[in-house]
C-alpha cells in the first residue's frame, strides 16, 4: 500500500514532518473503528487526514466515493446510488450528513503487519465534474493507479527531489482526481511528503510553502496561480508548479515562470484517464505523452490507450498529432457550434469575452433549449463590476460573428466555480435563469 523506509516522511505540516511508521498505525488504528459496508465517501479536509481514511478504508475492502462536490444534495445522490456506503469525515458538518462517521481529534494507533491491497481491489470511484453535462462514475482499481503513478513520477522526475523527499503543497482538494493523483498516491508511491492542509488564500499557501524544509513543488489550477500573481505575495523557492483541471493560458504560465523562478509544468488528463501528456505551457503549445499513451483521433473525439487502462478511453477532445509524437488541442467535440453554416468554439467565445476590458470572469455556454428555428442559442455570464451587459454585448459585436453573440447576457457577482475552479454546467443554468 505504501513505498519506502517506515522513517521516510509521507505528510508535514507546521509541527514537522509525519513519518510512514505513524502514518502505518493509525491507519490500522481507523480501520478498527469503522463500520463494516462496501462503501465510504471520504469528505476529510485535512488531507493527511484523507490519507489515513483512504487507506483504512481499502484496507477493509471499502471502496472510497469521491463525489464531484461536497455539497449535501450530490452527497445524497451518491449515497442513495450505492447503498450500504456510509460518510466519513474529519470534522462536525451541518447539517450531518447520512450514516456519518468522524474521525477523532487523536487518531488511534494499532500495531500490526504489513498493509497490502490485492492489485485487483477496486479501490475507488471517481465522478467527472459535470461541467459539460451529467456527472459520470469512475472505476479505479488499485494497479491501475499503481500504474498512472508511476507515469506521473517519471513526468515529474526532473522537478523532484533526485535524493530525498519532495515536499508538495496542493490547493486542489483530495477528492478530485488531480488531487488524488498529485497529492494522495504520489505520497503513497513515490517519495514524496504532502502538505495536511489544503491552502486557498494566497496568504494560506504562501505560509504552507515555508513551512517546507526543501524547496517545494505547488500543485495548484490556472484560477490558484492567477490569484497569487495578482495578491502580490512572495513565495520561497519552489521545485516547480504543476497545474491542472482546466486550460492555462500561455501569458499566465510565463508571469509565473519569471515571478516565482520555477518552471510551470501542465498536466493533461480527466477523471475518465488520470493523466497522460504533459508540457511547459509558457513555451510549448504540443502535449508531450506520457510513456506507454498512444491518442488514436475520431470524428467524435479522440480514444487514449495507456498501460493504466484496461481499455481505450473516449474524450471529447479533438486533437491534432505531430510528427514528433506529440499532439495539440484543437478544442472538444461538445465545444464546437455550428449556426447558420458558420462554426465557432466556445472556448474561443470565453477567450472573447473575458479579454473585453473590465471582464473579471465569464464564461459562454450553448442552450440545451431550441427555438423556433430549431437552433440552440448561445448564452453568457460575466463578471464585470461597472459594466452592463449592453457594453459588454457592445464590445462583443466587434469581435464575434452575430449569429454566435449571446442571445441571453447576465452580469452576476461570481461564478459558481468549484473547489477546482471548474464550472458544473447545472449551476450555470441555475444562475442564468435565477
């Protein structure tokens, strides 16, 4: 279940490093304590926390949920879709969720054997955000993701320390599949110690990343990184920055690059594939493969064959390969419009919007609705203090063709993003119609 010497760190916090002897103990000591059901729906904050329950759990042979929120409504569906699952956490909740175990303040310790999980255990599920429509459930079994770990390690190989443990601090939560993958198995399989906490103020994760005692490597999204160049904050020396869930622009990554003195490295994936390409966004536009991936292109999208799945995996991106091996985006499938014989992406409808002066957020989505001429319109939300939605349209006119103007405008205070800066497209319809 774990890699390395029972005195090699595998989580640190303000008080020090959290050696895997400790970490061995009380997992064998929350696994004592938990109620016997097939499934567990792993809500901790702490992520060293989630750590112990993570492995407690499978250690049982209870596979962990790991819902696309924590909101009490997605909780319940997931619940009520696999039943006998109970909640665990590391904190009172209001209200209680169903069937709700929480851990102590002091974790109980047991002695005991080693922790083996049988390669073939499936382990976890995983939900897909929801952004492009309903949430989809994700088998992990535990080889596979001793696989795409091992993957992960040699992409970031050269940003991790060469003779000790690296440090890493994540903004992302564990639940999340790039959490997972970048803050919870990395510690697991490789030689790496995670940060307990999960920092979201610059301030936060600037304080969580002095308390390294190596340089650290951040794993953070383009909406994290973007509010620490803006704070103004000062970081200490950084191994690197990994970034994920959603697309960096190239100027962003190239202000942290020069800021932070570190390279700022992009990893590709999905909840469906875990990740599998990689680049240097402030100077490369091609993915590079991880070893093993092959990307074959559909019409609808594009298959991913990996060491890590037991099948090919369908996404909806739409790729173009190079003669290097490497590939670029051109978009995804649910992505591209085509109105009136003229095509469009909305991706590059977003880019429009958010580069109209005083524009803070947006984001332009297609109507699930058809109107009288059997077209599904296009709408928008921004944020934008000072401006109406007239001036924003105004300033669209000159950018975008008429047939792709947002037919529906809203001017909101925020954007309903997720702990990952992702927009569930539910809540975007609910707020366009609030």
């Amino acid at each position: 279940m774990t890699m390395g010497a029972p005195g090699r760190a595998i989580a640190f916090d303000a008080r020090g490093d959290i050696l895997l002897e400790q970490f061995r103990r009380e997992v064998r000591g929350v696994a004592a304590t938990l109620p016997a059901a097939p499934y567990a729906i792993n809500l901790c904050e702490d992520r060293y926390r989630f750590l112990v329950a993570f492995c407690a759990a499978a250690s049982r042979g209870q596979v962990t949920l790991l819902p696309s929120s924590r909101a009490a409504a997605v909780v319940d569906e997931v619940l009520a879709a696999h039943p006998g699952s109970y909640c665990l956490g590391d904190q009172p909740l209001d209200p209680v969720p169903p069937h709700y175990t929480c851990l102590p303040p002091q974790l109980p310790q047991l002695d005991g054997g080693p922790l083996d999980i049988a390669a073939d255990a499936l382990v976890a599920i995983g939900f897909t955000s929801g952004s492009t429509g309903q949430p989809s459930a994700n088998r992990k079994h535990w080889s596979s993701f001793r696989r795409s770990t091992a993957q992960n390690l040699a992409a970031l190989a050269d940003l991790l320390d060469r003779h000790g443990s690296t440090h890493v601090v994540a903004t992302v939560p564990p639940q999340h599949m790039y959490g997972m993958e970048m803050s919870v198995l990395l510690p697991l399989l490789g030689p790496v110690a995670v940060h307990g906490a999960r920092p979201f103020f610059p301030q936060d994760v600037a304080r969580a990343l002095a308390e390294a005692i190596t340089p650290p490597l951040l794993v953070t999204t383009p909406v994290h990184l973007r509010a620490l160049l803006e704070s103004g904050i000062g970081l200490p020396p950084l191994a690197g920055i990994v970034s994920a869930t959603a697309p960096l622009p190239a100027e962003l990554a190239q202000a942290a690059e020069v800021r932070f003195g570190c390279e700022v490295r992009e990893v590709f994936g999905s909840t469906e594939t875990c990740v599998f390409a990689r680049r240097r966004t402030a100077v490369e536009t091609a993915w590079t493969l991880l070893p093993g991936v092959r990307l074959a292109p559909q019409p609808d999208g594009t298959a991913v064959h990996a060491p890590h799945l037991d099948h090919p995996v369908v996404l909806a991106d739409l790729v173009e390969l190079c003669a290097d091996g490497r590939f670029e985006l051109r978009g995804r499938n649910a992505d591209l419009l085509e109105i009136a014989g003229k095509r469009a992406s909305l991706a590059d409808l977003t880019r429009k919007l958010l580069a109209v002066p005083g524009v803070v957020d947006g984001v332009v989505l297609q109507l699930d609705a058809r109107d009288g001429a059997g077209v599904r319109r296009i709408a928008a939300l921004a944020v934008a203090p000072g401006l109406d939605a007239a001036a924003i349209l105004a300033a669209l006119r000159r950018q975008v063709d008429p047939v792709f103007l947002p037919r529906r405008l809203r001017c909101v205070d925020t954007l309903p993003r997720n702990d990952t800066g992702k927009l569930p497209r539910h809540a975007l319809l609910a707020l366009l119609e609030g």
